[in-house]
C-alpha cells in the first residue's frame, strides 16, 4: 500500500583532542582530495574538515547530487535531530547550517515542497528557535511544521518488527515521496551514542513505549517500516560525554566530520567508529542489520574518504 494510500485509509572511551584531524580508526590514513569527477558508485562517504554546509557540497557530490534521491515536484521530508533548547555548539541538535544546505540542494533538485520537524523532548518552540534550525529552514525556503501533537501521527503496523509491532508515524513520513534522515553524532546515557538509527525516534508519537520494553530492539524494528531515502549524519560538534542533552560545550568535541549514506545502519556503524568505539558496542546497530536494515560491515562497503 502506498503511503499517500495508507494515509487516506489511517486520516565513551575518554575525549578525543582538538579537531576531526584528530579522529584515529575510521578515518585512518586513507584521504581523497576534494574532487568533483566521480570515479566509482560510493556505499558511504565520510567527509571532514570543513564548514558544514562546505562538507555537504562535496560529499553529495560523490553521490551524484541531490538529483540522485529528489526528482523533480517530490514532496520531501527532513528530520534533523531539533530535540533540545540549545543552541548549536552545545552539540544537542543537527547544525543549523548543514540542515540549511539540505533544503537548498532539495529545491535545487527540483523538491516541490520540503518539510523540516522533529517531536522534541524540550519545548518545541524554544528548540526550533533556540537551535538555529527554524530560521535556518525558512532562510532556505523550507516549511519547518511542529511534531508536538498527536493528531499530526497515524498508526501503522510494523510487520518485520520483533518487539515494536506498531507505531503512531507523523504523516509527513507517511506522506512524503522522500525522507532524510539528519542525525548529529552525540553520547547517549542509554544506548552508549545517538546516530541515525535512534533519531528514528522523533518520527513517532509514543517514544515511551520504547523506553520501558526494549529500547534497542524499538531502535532496530522502527525502520523496517520505512527506511531514509538518505541519511546524513552531523559530527561537526561531537557531544562525548553528558548525552543527550549535555550540560555545557565543556561535553563537546569540534570534529568537523560528516557521514552520508542511504544504509541507516553503515552510516551508524562508520558514525561509532568516529565517535571512538566499535559497532559491535551499540546493541541497536547488530539488531538492525541482523533484521536486514542495513549492512555493519564497513570492510564490505565502497568507502569514500574525503578531507577538505
């Protein structure tokens, strides 16, 4: 059943020093230059050292633009993580400027309409101002709307899920013909780091549920529903310690880093290796490729590195 259908028929390992040039693991030895030929079709690209809307200009670039996943008069959908009343070098939220970019390449690609939100945790006025986020939006001719009402969501069966068998999804994830998945890199108290897979969280009405039954099966069954089209993943300010609201920049590591991918659990996976750990640390990220989400196995994938 197609969504538009559906809705009708439903109405910590120590900080890391200095910046991303620091980052040992992942990014190893292996750079690119920055480079406009594309040479090969990339699984993932991880960028670093620059600006974060800088960083989005290449990396989607390697992916083959924009055009790749927005077509001309598509209705998009953007969930940056807008969770928290804080401002952007606290690390809480995806970087106004790399959401603002995102916008802008979508309507550049020909997006009819592209729609920003989240269901935040603080007030969610104070979040979509306070990040930066809601000005950054509608300064790039997007349409920012609220998740804070459980009218916006409608339930839908999650068939492959293992302990999640249904949800209240927003309709704009119902609706939309492409969602973005928009992330930032941080540490959590509960599930060790937030990336891409739990950020999944603010699509739906009833985060509760998840907490209190089994959160890293929650994280792993949600997109079984729907996967992103896209994933992007903000580690320009990494929150290492105090997660997910942090207390203070003290929390904060300035990596100017980047991950792209349209596999939610390699972007995950490659994510934890910047943050300092392995996969295998994060129980949500085995969960999901165990339910054929995606694929945790970076040595398998075409890796694009690129240093700015």
């Amino acid at each position: 059943m197609k969504r538009r259908e559906f809705l009708k028929k439903g109405a910590q390992t120590g900080l890391l020093a200095g910046t991303a040039l620091s980052i040992p693991g992942f990014y190893g030895q292996y750079f690119a230059k920055s480079s406009s030929t594309i040479i090969n079709k990339y699984d993932l690209v991880a960028i670093k050292g620059g600006e974060p809307d800088a960083m989005f200009d290449e990396a989607i670039k390697a992916l083959g633009g924009m055009n790749t996943f927005v077509k001309k008069n598509q209705k998009v959908v953007v969930k940056p993580n807008i969770g928290w009343d804080v401002p952007p070098e606290r690390g809480g939220n995806t970087h106004p400027k790399l959401v603002k970019r995102i916008v802008e390449h979508c309507y550049n690609a020909g997006a009819k309409e592209v729609f920003v939100y989240d269901n935040t945790c603080d007030d969610w006025r104070r979040c979509y101002t306070n990040s930066g986020i809601e000005k950054a939006v509608k300064d790039a001719g997007g349409k920012i709307v609220p998740g804070n009402t459980e009218n916006y969501y409608q339930t839908a069966e999650i068939k492959k899920g293992k302990v999640l068998k249904s949800a209240k999804f927003h309709e704009l994830i119902l609706d939309s013909d492409v969602f973005i998945n928009v992330p930032i890199l941080k540490n959590h108290g509960s599930t060790r780091i937030s990336v891409a897979l739990k950020n999944l969280m603010g699509i739906v009405w009833d985060r509760r549920y998840w907490h209190r039954t089994d959160l890293h099966q929650c994280i792993a069954d949600c997109p079984t529903f729907r996967k992103p089209d896209l994933n992007i993943v903000d580690a320009y300010y990494v929150m290492k310690k105090n997660g997910p609201r942090g207390v203070s920049v003290a929390d904060v590591v300035t990596m100017k880093s980047q991950v792209i991918a349209t596999d939610i659990v390699a972007a995950d996976s490659s994510s934890a290796k910047i943050f300092g750990i392995e996969p295998e640390d994060v129980s949500h990220i085995g969960l999901a490729n165990s339910l054929g989400v995606g694929n945790k196995d970076l040595s398998s994938l075409n890796i694009h590195r690129i240093i700015l």
